[in-house]
C-alpha cells in the first residue's frame, strides 16, 4: 500500500512539472486519473497480526469503574486516543465515526462501542470528557484515569502518546498518535487500522462490516 | 494516500502562476481562499485557509485576530502541534493551514458557533496590509477536497 503511494506521488509531482513549464493541456489529466484511482483503495489497514485488546481499566464519564476488556467483549468496538483541548484532529476522527455511526440501523447503532481515551487525564476529567463526547455522540464512551496506565495501552496498540507538557508559549499541549483500531466481535482482535485521513464515507463503508466482524 | 492530492494540487497551481505569470513585481500580492471553520464541540475551534502569494517576495502572517475570542496560529511537527510566532507565505508560493497540518486555533469563543455562522478574522503581516477574511462554520466533519 505505501509503495503504491509513492509511485502516485511521484506521477503526480512529474505532472506538476510539466505544467510549471507551461506544457500543454493534455499532461493536466493525468494527475486526475491517478488520484481516482488512489481514492478506490481501502481506508482501513487490515493487521495481519490483531493486536490484543489493552488491559485498561478507568474510569468513565459517570464517574465509574470502565473495565475496557469486560465492557467491550464480543462487542465491535472503535478505540482512540486523544484529548478535548485539541481543536483539530480529535473532534474531526470523533465526529467521522459519528456521523458514519447515525447512518447505520439503530439496532446496530447500539452494538457499536465507540471508546474515546483521553491522552490529558489532568484536564480531561469524567464530567469535562462527558461534557465534549455529549457534544459529538452520546452513545460514546469516554475514558480518564492514570496516565501510566492509559500510556501503557495504547503502546500495546502501537499508539505513542506522551504526557502533556507546556509548549515554548506556555500552553498545555498533549502529543498522540491519532490512529483509529477497530476490534472484531468475534475474535476480539484489534484487526483494523484507520489513519487520521479516514473519511466519513469511509467510516459509512466500514461500519456495517466491523459490526460482523468482516474485513472490510 | 488521499493526503497527497490536496498539496500537489496546491502546488500545480502555484506552478502554473510561476510558469506563465507575467508579473514581475517585487512586492508580496496577497489574497486568501478555501477559509472554513468546522463546527466547533467545546470553547475551541479550528480555522483553515490558504494564503496565496503572487508576488516576488515573501511574507509572513505574524498574528491573527478576531472578535469571537483570541486565536494563534498552529503548525503540526510530526504529531505535536506547536504555537508559533509568525509563518511564512513564500513568494510565488502559497501558505496552507489543512487538517492535520498548520491550523488557525480559537479559543475560548464568547458564544456558540453553528454551521452556517460566518467568522470574520484578521490577518496580520510583516509587510503587507492585514486582510479581513470571511470564514464560514462548516458541518463538523467538513472535507475540503470533497466539498462535503
């Protein structure tokens, strides 16, 4: 897949410089068509290996104990890490799933579990998580607690985050990888990968499948 | 994948303008396009735009204000978002805030935005004039290259 990437950049850059060079009309179609051709792969990067489900047990938006093995068993559920003071990437990828989520049939609305950890636990509280999730998808969960144990779990899903710190102008900022992990609910698995550039008609696509536990 | 085609369309432009402008002037020409803002969830939100530069010499947006509350200006290095002082639109070249790249952040809005709301913000600069962009609430999962 990546290879097959770069071989589309590079078509694309040579037929940016033939433009450049003022070149005729005819070289401009083809950027076009590679690019749709680059649309039809798959969003979701299936894992030969499944990761296993992480050992995270914290605590909730209603304040209580969320064993994350034990609430999610059997069901298809959407892992990601990241933190409400992020104005980009968290409430795009949260609100994706969201609406893709709303396009489903409500019986399967309401086996999907969607799992939002928080990478700030100092700021990002039970009530303050609540508070943001309720204003993306109600149904979602949100997860707070110690960052050792949130940081452990998301490096079993080869997710890097990293404590909150202040950037050279003082501000709180959080670093995290921004991967989605879908695990199936027939193996548990964590068996599929979304990166941040997964659209809400890739999610639209996908869901119906994660929910049987088919590959997409 | 997808991400390539936003930037090599960008830059084909910015070629285009290269190869066959006739202008030889010195001086920064700036102008702003594609400006959204996705409906924000909380007090905070995030504003795109590119700054275009037909001109020969670059310039750099040193701040932006605006009335619904303070905004700084963001680049993404690696996975870490960082506050930065002042970017640089190159000459004959663009400055492009996208998701998951650079970004304009707002914070602490007075009152609720909602898709359909326009923003109006200032574009401060070293050199040039400051530019008072519109920028439309988008839908929450608004994608610039889809339109949708």
């Amino acid at each position: 897949m990546r290879k097959k990437t770069f071989a589309a950049a590079a078509l694309l850059a040579a037929a940016t410089l033939t433009l450049s060079a003022c070149g005729s009309g005819d070289d401009g179609n083809s950027p076009v068509a590679v690019v749709s051709e680059d649309t039809a792969t798959q969003a979701a990067t299936v894992l030969d290996t499944p990761f296993e489900k992480p050992d995270l047990v914290l605590t909730d938006t209603h304040g209580k104990k969320y064993d994350f093995r034990a609430e999610t068993k059997n069901r298809p559920t959407l892992i990601y890490f990241g933190y409400t003071h992020c104005p980009d990437i968290c409430p795009l990828t949260m609100n994706n799933i969201a609406v893709a989520k709303k396009s489903l049939p409500k019986a399967e609305q309401d086996k999907l579990l969607v799992v939002f950890v928080t990478t700030d636990p100092a700021r990002d509280t039970a009530s303050e998580l609540g508070k943001w999730l309720k204003g993306i998808d109600t149904q979602f969960v949100g997860l707070t607690g110690d960052f050792a144990t949130i940081q452990a779990g998301a490096r079993t899903l080869g997710i890097s985050i990293e404590p909150t710190s202040k950037d050279k102008n003082g501000k709180l900022v959080s670093v995290h990888g921004t991967q989605v992990v879908a695990f199936s609910p027939k193996t548990n698995g964590g068996y599929l990968l979304y990166g941040q550039d997964t659209t809400v008609d890739d999610y639209t696509k996908d869901l119906p499948k994660i929910i049987k536990g088919e590959t997409p | 994948m997808r991400r390539f085609a936003g930037p090599v369309a960008v830059l084909t432009g910015a070629l285009v303008l290269t190869g066959c402008g006739g202008s030889d002037d010195a001086k920064a020409q700036l102008s702003v396009g594609s400006a959204y803002m996705p409906q924000p969830v909380s007090d905070m939100a995030a504003g795109f735009l590119d700054i275009a530069n037909k001109g020969g010499e670059k310039d750099e947006l040193t701040s932006v204000t605006s009335d619904v509350g303070p905004v700084s200006v963001h680049e993404t290095v690696g996975q870490a978002m960082e506050e930065v002082k002042s970017l640089d639109v190159p000459a004959h070249g663009q400055l492009v805030f996208k998701s998951g790249g650079n970004h304009l952040m707002f914070d602490k809005l007075k009152h609720t935005l909602k898709q359909g709301d326009n923003v109006t913000v200032k574009l401060h600069f070293a050199k040039s004039g400051p530019l008072t962009v519109e920028m439309p609430v988008k839908s929450a999962t608004y994608n610039p290259t889809t339109g949708h």
